[in-house]
C-alpha cells in the first residue's frame, strides 16, 4: 500500500510546518528578548520615575554642587536646592538640616550635603529624626553606606575629592539597593537607639 500525497496535501504540510517553526522562533524570541530586558523583567521598572533629591552646599562646596546639580537632572531626578549660591561664607549645619528635614518629612527622597571635609554636614543632619547620613569617599564607601546601612543623605567633602569622583560615588549611591536581610535587623537598631532618646521629646 503506497501513500500518495497531493499537491495540496503537501502545500498544506509544508504550511503547518512553517508555522509551527516561525511560533516557536517568535516564542524563543520573545523569551531572550525578556532575559536581556529589565523592564519585561521588572514590570514595576517600566520607566525611572522622577524623584526628588534635596541638595546643599555651604560655601565650600558651591561649584561642586552646581556640577552634581546638572548630573542629577540628566539622570532624570528632580532638585530642590537648599544653597549656599556664593562663596561668602555661611554655616555647614543651616544647610545640612534644611537637606535633612526635607528627607525626614519625605519631601525628598534623598540628600545629598557638601561641605569642605563633609565630615560636620554629616554630623549635623544625623541629629535630624529618621536620617541616617553617611559620609563617603570612594566607591566601596558609597555602596556599603546604602546596601548595610539604607543611607537616605550623602554627604561629600569637596575639599578631599575631585569631581569625577564626586560624580561617580554619587551615582553609585543613588543606584544602590538596600541589601534587606540582617541588614535590616542592624538598621532597625539604630532606629531603635534614636527612638530611645527622642521618645517625649526627650
């Protein structure tokens, strides 16, 4: 018995065939196309959403801040701008609290404070309820303040770095995810501690 098959059995085999094929090239596709793609991979990272970021400087740091000023908008951030706007000198804490009040009141997302070692703007905006400030210097320093600690304010001394490290350690700090986990229990503590002293007012 000998199996013959018409042409139109044969257009219609080949047909079959093809579409067969072509569905699962476009299902292979779609499914590289989604391994390489952060938005099918994170639906909720459609698009960088605009957030705030409060920035200030006393007069130490004005030009720095201008720069990292103009890197924060092209990175698509909104700016508040807490000054200093001249070099005549002003005080580092009047700045670093007004950057810290407008993240502990969740005006702002982050902060960011400059001053000449960064080291005082760190000490005065960690007196602000509910801001954990981290003074950073490198890159390690910059990931470790957010990854172990969830820093909500940066500070810079503008006087101990140049600006293409000062741009990278603040890129690097924005991008970088709070690593959750026993971290979490650790920032908790420090929260626990503040709450402590602030409690009535105390």
């Amino acid at each position: 018995m000998s199996n013959k098959f018409s042409d139109q059995d044969i257009q219609e085999i080949v047909r079959k065939t093809v579409q067969q094929t072509l569905g699962m090239y476009l299902e292979s596709s779609n499914a590289v196309s989604e391994s390489i793609n952060p938005i099918a991979q994170n639906p909720d990272q459609k698009e960088h959403p605009k957030r705030t970021v409060a920035i200030g400087t006393d007069h130490g740091g004005v030009d720095l801040k201008a720069i990292l000023k103009q890197q924060l908008v092209g990175l698509g951030y909104e700016v508040i701008d807490c000054g200093t706007h001249s070099t005549d000198s002003v005080d580092y804490p009047d700045i670093a609290q007004q950057v810290a009040e407008l993240v502990a009141q969740g005006q702002a997302w982050r902060g960011v404070i400059i001053d000449g070692a960064g080291i005082g703007s760190c000490m005065a905006a960690n007196k602000v309820p509910g801001v954990r400030a981290a003074l950073c210097y490198d890159h390690a320093t910059a990931v470790n303040s957010r990854e172990h600690n969830n820093a909500n304010v940066l500070t810079l001394g503008a006087g101990l770095i140049g600006v293409n490290l000062a741009q990278q350690i603040l890129k690097t700090w924005l991008s970088t995810e709070f690593g959750g986990g026993r971290h979490a229990r650790r920032v908790d503590k420090i929260s626990a501690i503040e709450a402590s002293y602030t409690k009535d007012g105390k």
